[in-house]
C-alpha cells in the first residue's frame, strides 16, 4: 500500500500474466483490509462465511458462493460480521490482461465501458451459471496448466459478457461527474489522515484539507465512511496499535504515541472500549 496515496502499489502476478489470487482469513485489528483503492480489476470471492464490503457509498453483505466485482479505481473496505470465521478469496487482475493490442470493437464496446464503469452500486454474481467461471478460474489457476493463462482468460471474458448483460454500464454523466469528484476529495482527505496519523488532528484541519466547511465535511464524510471523521479516525488508530501491540515489543507509551495518541490514559480507555481489553491484555492473549 502505498501510503502518500492509499493507492495499493504492489504488483499482482507478473508483467508477462498481470493476475494474481489472494487467500484472506484474518483480521487486522476488527478489519479484514481498510479503505483503499487500485488500477486493477478485482472479483471479491466469498468461500466460507460472509463479510460487509463497502464500494464508494454503497455496502453488501458478500456470503458464502457469491462474488463481488470491484471496478478500476473503486475504493472499497471489508469488515467481519460478528465473530464469525471466514474466508476470501481476491482475484486481481490489470486491465490490460484483457485489452485488445489494436483498437477494435472488443475494447471500444466493452473493455472501455468496463474501465469507465462509474456506479459504485454492488456488482453481485451469484447465479449458478456465472459463478460457475470464477470456480473455474480458482481451478485453474490452482492447478497451474501449461494453458491456465489462456483457460483465466477465457473464463473473465465469459463473466464480462454475463456482466454485460445483467448490468447497465453507467459512464460519467455531470452528476456522476460531480459524485467522482467527491470520490476523489474522499481519497484525497483518506490519504491525508492517514499521512498524518501520529499528528494531532482536528475535524477543521481536515475540512480545511478539502476546502469545505467543518459541517459540510462532517457530513460529506459521515454519508461514506459511515462513521463520523473522529470515529473513524480512533478506529484506524486503534486497530495500527494493535498490529503494533501483535508483531514488536514496543512499550505502550511508544505505540500510543505512534498512533497519535498524546494522552497514554486515554489511549488505555479508548482501546478497551474498542476491543474490550487493555493494550497490555491484549498483548498477553495474542503474544
């Protein structure tokens, strides 16, 4: 993750086949990944249990035999629901694995119209016929064929038509236009909170970040986030402390003051109103 941006900067299989799947069945903190965004493509995977996923404004309760398509560019979070295991499983792909070398009516008609997909509206597939070809994907590429990259391939452009099909492609219209720039201003005060965590921050410094009134920001941040920008920030906050707690042995001033907490006691109040034990307990039940 690239953290001047919450652009995730890592790269996903290898420049000759730009795919890569990924096995999630932990948590990070009372998280399963926080807010970010990519270039590539993404199919959220959805093996054992269930999990809330939030794209943009809008928010899915992902169970067990269904996907979730994420669109180029889209940010998105996944939190656990209750204590319940559960497992994921992220297809990642970049655009130009199923691009078209010249420009033709396969890229014009609809890799374009996939890359400019602009609805942040939860794009499920869970119909036997279509998730059939992500099965087959987690297949083939399990197994590792000497053809399993023209087998993947295959399968994606059979989902696409499906999604095609099921799915009206909204581009930008000048209110959509005007939605992807509140998208852009939220990524924008994102990646300033979490540039600046171990910084004193105040719900002016943000607003001012953006240019917008302390009540306008407020709200404009509650009707995405789902939480108020202090909330989310304490939880960001507690959640990088108990990471912190989990892998190093520094003190708990140390780590308090990591996250930005200038208050030691308060930071010991606020991690156990958030997971119901002392930092210091917690390090003992996890150590």
């Amino acid at each position: 993750m690239n953290k001047d941006t919450l652009l995730e900067d890592r790269i996903h299989g290898d420049p000759m086949f730009a795919f890569h799947i990924y096995m999630v069945d932990y948590l990070d903190g009372d998280v399963i990944f926080q807010w970010h965004w990519h270039h590539e493509m993404e199919f959220l995977v959805m093996v054992h249990g269930q999990a809330l996923i939030r794209v943009g404004t809008s928010e899915i309760t992902l169970h067990k035999g269904e996907a979730l398509f994420i669109p180029s560019g889209q940010l998105h979070a996944a939190y656990p629901v209750g204590n319940e295991p559960f497992r994921l499983q992220a297809i990642v792909f970049h655009s130009q694995l199923v691009s078209s070398a010249t420009y033709d009516t396969m890229q014009s008609h609809f890799i374009d119209r996939l890359l400019e997909w602009d609805d942040d509206k939860p794009i499920l597939i869970k119909e036997s016929s279509a998730f059939r070809h992500i099965e087959a994907i987690l297949s083939h590429y399990e197994e590792k064929k000497a053809t399993y990259p023209l087998l993947i391939k295959g399968e994606l452009f059979l989902i696409f038509a499906y999604l095609m099909n099921e799915y009206e492609v909204k581009r930008k219209s000048p209110a959509r236009t005007e939605k992807s720039e509140n998208i852009a201003r939220l990524k924008q005060v994102l990646t300033y909170m979490d540039k600046n965590l171990h910084e004193r921050l105040t719900v002016n410094d943000l607003a001012t970040h953006i240019q917008m009134s302390d009540g306008h920001f407020s709200r404009f941040f509650k009707s995405y986030i789902k939480m108020t920008p202090i909330d989310y920030m304490n939880h960001v906050r507690i959640n990088k402390a108990a990471k912190l707690l989990k892998e190093t042995e520094r003190s708990v001033l140390d780590i308090s003051l990591e996250v930005g907490f200038e208050n030691t006691s308060y930071f010991i109040r606020m991690f156990k109103r958030k997971k119901s034990c002392t930092p210091s307990e917690f390090r003992k039940d996890r150590g």
